[in-house]
C-alpha cells in the first residue's frame, strides 16, 4: 500500500519494520527505516504522518475493520546500528 497507493517522494525507499499497539489497541507505534541522515529521516517522518489518514482508511478497508488505531511512527536504529555499528559502542 505505501509503495503503490502514497504518491509522496518522500516516502521513497522508506520501509516500515515493526508495529507495537498498546494495551487498549488505541495505538500503533509503527517503526520504519530510511536511508540518509537526520534530515531524510525527517522528510520521511513528515510524509508518514501526513499519509496517516489515507493509511488508516486504507488499512481498515483491507482488514474490514470499523475502526484502526492510530498511528504513530517512529525512526527505527536496530537495522542501522547493527549494520553500520556506530562508533563508541563498545561490544562487551
């Protein structure tokens, strides 16, 4: 749905990894991945959060469900970390 329905360039290569829904399943914490540095993660953040509506609508007419919860995303630095193996990590 992200790479075929949200015509957003800067949705371009993002690639959401995770989703966590709290007790009540009001909320989705949805984790994703993009390349680049600070700024690209933010472009990212920004598109995600302004196609939340269509992906919520979206999403709700896949699953048949009447209501979704909402969405939240947050940058996620496993991938990256164990990758790039930032530098001051000592590995004990």
């Amino acid at each position: 749905m992200l790479l075929e329905e949200v015509q957003d360039p800067r949705l371009e290569l993002v690639s959401l990894t995770g989703c966590k829904l709290n007790a009540d399943i009001s909320i989705a914490l949805v984790s994703f991945t993009v390349g680049g540095g600070p700024e690209r993660r933010k472009l990212a953040l920004d598109g995600l959060n302004k196609a939340k509506g269509f992906l919520r609508s979206g999403l709700a007419r896949r699953m048949n469900l009447r209501s979704l919860p909402d969405l939240r995303f947050t940058h996620d630095d496993f991938l990256e970390d164990m990758v790039y193996a930032k530098p001051g990590r000592a590995d004990s």
